[in-house]
C-alpha cells in the first residue's frame, strides 16, 4: 500500500494504480480529455499533467493518467508549473477548434468549454487561419461526426475496440490531419453499442443524428429510469424538456411531452457507464401510438363503464386465467398479486419478442429477454408456460405479444394495453394503461437487481393506471 | 584517414557483401568465440565495452540490455532499428548494403546473449538495394545453416524477419517500431512500461540501431578492454558520419571518436564545395542544434566534446551548409517536414508541428509579424518533454538552435519581406 501525498493530503493507494487513479479515488480532481475509467490508457492529450517534487527540490511534469504511484511520491495537481503546461496544452488543442459553441449540441455539457474556462480562459494567440476539416461527415447512420471539433483523443477508438469490440473506427492520415474514420467494411454500422461514443466524446465532435439540433441541453432534465428493451435492465437518463421551458408555438406540443435523448446512467451493477442502440431509441418504442380510449367490443366507452364490464365478467367466470405482463412494474405486478391473484390462474407471458434484424444477445449487455421484468414477475407468478387452457371462460390479458388466436372461442377477453393495436377492438373489454414514463415504478433484472424509474410526464387522459385498477376489478373499490 | 575502423575496414567491392566474401575477411568466426561464452559474459563484456547506442540517442547498450534479465522459457524479442528516416542520416543504408552480415553476425550474437529466438530486421520502405542485400544475407545465412537451425554445433537457433516499413520517419522511434510490426499505425507508446520490460507482442524487446549491434561483432572479436582503446574515454569506439549537403565528397566516413572536427570538414571531405565558405554545420541528424564554423573549431568528434557545445552527434547525419544560404528557407524546410511526419497522436507536436509550418510559411511569404518569433519559440518550449516520444523535442530543438544562432536572419525577413541570403548561394558554380 503505498502512500503518498497530492497536493498536500496524505493518501493511500493501491499497489499498481496510477496517479489518476488514486487521485480519483480520494476525490482529488486532475482534468483529462482522453483518459477514462473503462478504456486503455493512451495518454494522448497531455492535459492531465502534475508536477512531481524531486529530491533535488526541482519539479518534474508528466501525465498523471499513466504515471505509477509509488512509496513517499510528492505530486502537485496546481503548482505554476504544471498550471503554465496545462495552459500551453489548452491553446494547442483549441488552436484549430472553430469554437462554435453556438451551434454544437454539446454546449453546456462539453469537456473542452469547462476546461477552456479553468485552465486557459484566454483568446487564440495564432493569427494564422484555422485548418478546415470535414464539417458534417455521416460516420453511420446514426451518428454525425464534426472533424475540426475533434479533438483525437481516439476514445471513440477504443471504445470500439476495447469494449463493443466491432473495430469500426481508426484514425486516418497524421498531424493535425488525422480524422477518425468508419473502417470500410461497415462494422461500425452494424455496431450495437456505437451511440455510447457520443457521450464518451468530450468535444462536440461526434452527434447522434436523432438529437441533432433538436434542443439545447439546458432546456433539457434528466430523469432517471430503467430500459425496458431487454431483461437487463440498464438504468439510462430520459432527457425531456424542462416544464418551465416547454414550447408553446402550435405544433411543437408533442416535443414538449416526448423524450429527446436517452444517455445511459452509469450503474457498476448493471451496465457500467454504456447502453446499446435500442436503448437510445427508447423515444421510438415508449413513443408508439397510443391507446387512450376504453372499448367494449369495439365500441368506445368510458372508462368506468368498462371498469364496470371488466368487474363483472370476472365476479360471473368459472375459470378465469390470466396473461401476466412481463413489462409491468413489481409494484403493478404486486396489486395483481393482491387483488386477484386468489381469483386468477395466472401465468407469465412475454410481451416483445426479438425483431429481425435486431441483435438477439451477446457477451456485453443485450440479453435474448426482451422484456424488462420477467424475473420480478415469475417471482411472484411461477415460471409456468404460457398455455390457456381449454374451458378457461375469462382471459384476462395484460400487456402485448399474445396472439388471441390461442384464447378458446368461447372465453371473454379483458384486455389491458397501452398501445393503439389492432387486437384492443377484438377484446370484450379493453381498458387503456400508462406507460412506463406516467408513473414511478421498479424492475428486477434477469440477475435479481432491481432499479427505479421516475415518472416524466403527466399521466394521458382516459388511461388507467394498472396499480389502481386491480382493486377495482376485484371488488369496485368497496372493501 | 579518419582514425581505426571498426566496421568500414575492408574494401568495398561489387561482391564484397556476399557471405563467401564476408567469411574470408574472418566473418561467423566471432560468433564462433561468443557461443563458446556464457550470454551473461557477453553482457558484461559489451558493457565494459562502453559502447553508446548510435541511433542519436547515445544511450549505453549495455544498460540497455542489463534491463532485461534473461528468463529462460520467456520469450524475447530482438529489433535491429533500419528504419533510418533523421534526414541527412544514410549510415546504416552503407551497412545494409556493404556489410549485412556483419549485422547477421551480431545479430545472432546479442540474440545469443539475450536469450532471444525470433529477430527482427524492420528497415524503412523506401530502402531498396539495402533490403535486397540484408534480405539477400539472411537467405545466404539460412542456407549456409546460421539462421532456422541450431548454429555450429550448440543448441542456440534464430530466425530472423525482415520487416518493410511504408515509410514514416515515426517508426524509426522504438516503440512506434514495434507497434508498425504488430501491423497497427506505428503510434510511440506511453512509458511506462519500458520495452525491454514489455515491448513486442508485450514481451521484453530490446531494440538497437544497425549501427549499434554492427558494433558488437567487433566487441566480442577485440574484447572490451581493446575495443576501449579505441575512440575517447566516454566515447569508445568509431562512428559512422554521413555528411551530405554543400561538401566537396559527401559520402559515409568511419571516424575514430575523438577526430578534429575541422579537420576532418577540411581534409578528409575535401572542404567546402568550389571553395564556399562554411555557415554551419548540422551535427547528427537535422533534430540536433546547428554549430557555427566558429563553433566547430575547437571541437573533436566525440560526445564529451560536442554536447557541452549545446548539441550532440546524434545519429552522425553531418550536413554541411555554406555561406548564404537561407537560415529561415532552411527552417522552412524542417518544419515542412516535422509537419508531414508528426503522426498526430498527441496533442503539443501534432498542432504544435503544423502552426509552427503555418507560421514559417508565412513568414516566407513575407507576410510575418516581429512575434512570430517568440511564437516559435513558445511552441518548442511547449513541446520540450511534453510529448509521447522524442519528436516533438527534436523539432523544437532544431527550431531553437536555428533562431538562437540566426535570429537576425529571422528578423529581416519579417521586416523586408525578403531574405538576407538571397541570390548569393552560388557553390554549384
């Protein structure tokens, strides 16, 4: 255990850890572009610099992300020193940056703007022109990357070679004509996890097309949630507008109800600092048209009316079963549980299926499961197979993915979903819920770790909350 | 003469680097001797020597090879360094193609001492007749039973690769080498690790320039105490000088260290070229500081003489450059090279290498401004050390040794627009 003493606190460290590394651990801040907790450590950006006393008395700069602690070490993360090279490191990386904060989506949230504003602060000594580089180059057809805001720290490099393991990106040509650059054989656009380089970006050089230009990152709150796109539950931030800033131009209502991005939020227990693709699409698939209105056979109907309906058909069957949703929430599946479990032969159904052409699973994250709370559901329900038994004479189905066809001929359907589908006007009663972004909630993933997600939005109108519903169902709320 | 050779001590002829040749000059009879002894005695016997690396550096080998312990069953690289890229530097080239197996000779000697099993040879594209002839060698070893098969009767077997660089002055760094070999974009590596701990396919490398490990053969043949009678006492030994610019015989020379450097400018290359006057002298390779004629004159060449006059031998690519030419062309020129061949991996060199080009342009374009030249001098500061590897260094320190020394030149062309040197170049006579 070595100690050693930054910036005058004693500390200890690991034996075979670095200075960056011990440094972090002990909440002392060294700045750096191309280091990163997860990646290797190419030490290329130069702007982790710390002095290091020598015996001599002198000071002796070097890197701190690839520098060993060893026993009795005097480092210094401020010295004059080091503060005049992290100055000189500044103005060369700023020297051919267009500085174009104005229109970079990363403003606000950017690496190089903070550091610009602690370490240098000051106008570009060149007079020279600034080199031009590729503006807007489609790397993939989800992500745009901007040559002269990069800044070749090459951590989109490694990310692609060291974590999501497709080798997709490398660094073409030299000097300050190097650009990052897809390899030709378009592994990187097949590259599951390739978004998770725009948040390791610490420029504005790589954007997700999605996002571009769609709101400033200010106007923007994060929530935290979970992904309901696989049973692995990775807990992610849905950025949606702040209420205070909301749009109030006709037409732009829906953006002020919608998720703008979804970053992932870095949980050592599930998913580390990375999501995949499908996860950032999360827009896409919570965005589906929605089912708002209740039906009966068809017809629209108010939702107490079909409460009422619903109530009735399970208070008359004689054998009732029930199509647990594997997308609800252990709070949701819990009501059920209590309010008509008793009643109910329930099973545990899948609700999404893997989709051509999506990734199925491998070693990283995406699990074969698409399905979020499968594990908190078969907790509570039993792993049974999903089969409806002949003489069942009320199904009750929650959630998509089962085909009607399987349900005997002579059951009636309660069907609980919140998407507009063509099967809500099959079913005797239909009732709509709120998605998971209307409420609050947790899933337990395929290893047992449950996370929380927080409610974004208002819930829609004429939708019911699946929590509250099940009471109602069992006896209309009168105890 | 320049001296007692070590290396140039036979005469060159169209066969004389065939391994026929080779063996009647006494050729493999050292490698003879040296299987006889312990590896661990050729070590020491190289580091008595005191021979200092001639890549430009000067580090000695000896150190270089006590830093990897061998460990019998570990696996151990050896890299002879041909990528020999320091403009004005063609020393090797002459080795390459005129002695090739005096490198296949040491070679399997330092490959013996250090427990090595694979070599390598990576030498830089665009030589031609140097990678026929030392590829041309190595073949004559195989056959001859050198090399693929345990050697003259002991259990100690090589293989030695040619490997052809694509060109890049980077590669010739030590480990921007090695990268070029694993076959990635020859970046220079952070240290640590060093890469006689961790180098080649992560496995201890120790990495030596042809001149270096042709000097081995020699060693082991003489024995350190009689190599050491050769050249000063801090610099043992010769060293190779190729000097090119506007001399009378450019050409590669053997030099005893220790030779008077005037003299040997004077007599043994015949001088200036049609009798020009001397300006100043590039010592080792352009990434050494320029030495004035007045300079020079006192000076003898060996290590302990030149680096106290603020430069060094460096890899002993002498350039020799005559009154009026242009110091600020001249920058222009290096700059424009230390530009293309930055590989851009760390920030002070690849923009510091491009806005120093941009700004000698324009100051050549006559459009300079008075701070232009504290701007260079800022930039090299900045890369003093602060850099991966040496490059960004050796930029700087030529740009610093050619302001210091001609900083007038500088400021007249900033202020006329024009060079102090125009038109008045005229050796070609």
């Amino acid at each position: 255990m070595p100690r050693l003493t930054i910036d005058g606190r004693e500390i200890e460290a690991r034996k075979g850890q670095t200075v960056m590394e011990a440094a972090r651990d002990n909440g002392i801040f060294i700045p750096y572009f191309c280091w990163h907790p997860q990646l290797s450590v190419p030490g290329n950006c130069r702007i982790c610099v710390v002095g290091v006393a020598e015996k001599d008395g002198g000071e002796w700069v070097e890197i701190a992300c690839n520098m060993p602690v060893s026993e009795g070490m005097v480092v210094f993360t401020n010295s004059e020193k080091v503060k005049a090279r992290r100055k000189a490191t500044m103005q060369f990386i700023t020297l051919n940056h267009p500085v174009d904060c104005g229109i970079c989506d990363k403003a606000g949230e950017c690496t190089l703007q903070d550091y610009h504003y602690e370490y240098n602060g000051e106008r570009s000594v060149s007079i020279d022109a600034k080199q031009h580089a590729t503006k807007h180059h489609d790397l993939s057809a989800r992500i745009v990357l901007d040559n002269e805001r990069c800044i070749q720290c090459t951590r989109c490099v490694r990310f692609t070679r060291e974590i999501s393991k497709s080798c997709g990106l490398g660094m073409q040509n030299r000097a300050d004509h190097s650009l990052v650059r897809a390899v030709e054989d378009g592994s990187f656009e097949k590259d599951a996890y390739s978004d998770n380089v725009i948040d390791i970006c610490p420029v504005g050089a790589l954007l997700s097309r999605d996002f571009l230009h769609r709101a400033r990152v200010w106007y923007l709150k994060p929530t935290p949630s979970v992904c309901p796109g696989c049973s692995r539950g990775c807990t992610v931030n849905l950025w949606h507008r702040r209420p205070e800033w909301r749009l109030r131009s006709p037409g732009m209502q829906a953006q002020n109800q919608g998720i703008d991005r979804v970053t992932p939020l870095e949980n050592p227990a599930v998913n580390g600092p990375w999501i995949c693709n499908k996860g950032r699409d999360l827009a896409k698939l919570l965005g589906r048209a929605r089912a708002e209105v209740a039906m009966l056979k068809g017809r629209t109907a108010e939702l107490q009316g079909a409460v009422a309906q619903a109530r009735a058909l399970i208070a008359g069957a004689k054998k009732p079963v029930a199509a647990v949703s594997s997308w609800a929430s252990n709070e949701e599946l819990a009501a059920f549980k209590a309010a008509l479990g008793a009643r109910f032969t329930a099973f545990v159904k899948a609700d999404h299926a893997p989709e051509p052409g999506e990734v199925v699973e491998d070693d990283l994250l995406i699990r074969a499961d698409k399905n979020p709370n499968t594990a908190g559901a078969r907790a509570l329900f039993g792993d049974a197979p999903p089969d409806i038994p002949k003489d069942a004479d009320v199904v009750l189905v929650w959630g998509e993915g089962l085909d009607f066809g399987v349900i005997p001929a002579a059951a009636k359907i309660v069907y609980l979903n919140a998407w507009l589908q063509p099967e809500n006007g099959h079913a005797d009663v239909f009732i709509p819920l709120s998605v998971q972004t209307e409420r609050d909630g947790t899933y337990t993933n395929f290893a047992g770790v449950t996370s929380a997600f927080s409610k974004c939005f208002p819930k829609a109108k004429g939708v019911a909350d699946a929590e509250a519903l099940f009471p109602l169902l069992a006896h209309g709320g009168r105890e | 003469m320049t001296g007692r050779r070590v290396i140039m001590d036979f005469e060159v002829t169209p066969t004389s680097h065939t391994l026929a040749e080779y063996r009647a000059r006494g050729g493999y009879q050292t490698l003879e001797k040296a299987l006889k002894l312990q590896p661990a005695d050729i070590t020491k016997e190289v580091t008595d020597s005191g021979l200092l690396g001639h890549g430009g550096a000067a580090f000695p080998v000896g150190r270089k090879w006590g830093v990897m312990k061998p460990i019998p069953g570990e696996i151990h690289y050896l890299c002879a360094n041909a990528d020999e890229g320091e403009p004005g530097t063609f020393k090797d080239r002459w080795i390459l193609e005129n002695a090739p197996h005096l490198l296949v000779e040491s070679m399997l000697i330092t490959s013996y001492a250090l427990g090595v099993r694979h070599a390598f040879v990576y030498i830089r594209g665009e030589f031609d007749l140097p990678f026929r002839r030392i590829q041309g060698a190595i073949d004559e070893a195989y056959e001859a039973g050198l090399l693929g098969k345990p050697v003259l009767g002991s259990d100690f077997l090589l293989d030695i690769v040619v490997y052809r660089g694509a060109g890049s002055y980077v590669c010739g760094e030590a480990s921007g080498l090695i990268t070029s070999i694993e076959g990635r974009k020859p970046y220079p590596r952070n240290r640590p690790p060093r890469l006689t701990v961790r180098g080649l396919y992560q496995k201890p490398t120790v990495i030596n320039n042809v001149e270096s490990l042709a000097n081995i053969t020699g060693i082991i043949r003489m024995g350190a105490a009689e190599f050491r009678k050769i050249g000063t006492a801090r610099s043992p030994g010769t060293q190779l000088i190729s000097i090119s610019g506007h001399i009378a015989k450019p050409g590669v020379y053997e030099v005893e260290y220790g030779y008077p450097w005037a003299k040997f400018l004077d007599e043994d290359c015949g001088g200036m070229l049609h009798g020009a006057k001397l300006k100043c002298v590039v010592p080792g390779g352009i990434s050494t500081k320029v030495l004035t004629r007045a300079e020079i004159e006192p000076l003898t060449l060996c290590h302990e003489s030149v680096n106290p006059a603020g430069s060094g031998i460096g890899s002993g690519g002498m350039i020799a450059i005559a009154e009026g030419t242009c110091m600020v062309r001249l920058l222009q020129v290096l700059l424009r090279f230390y530009h293309h061949e930055s590989c851009g991996q760390c920030t002070p060199c690849r923009e510091g290498m491009g806005w120093m080009h941009r700004i000698i342009d324009r100051i050549v374009d006559g459009k300079g401004v008075p701070e232009d030249i504290d701007r260079l001098y800022a930039i090299s500061h900045a890369n003093d050390g602060t850099t991966i590897c040496g490059m960004g260094d050796a930029a700087g320190y030529a740009t610093v040794g050619i302001l210091n020394k001609y900083r007038d030149e500088f400021e007249h062309f900033i202020k006329t627009g024009r060079s102090k040197c125009d038109g008045r170049l005229e050796c070609l006579a």
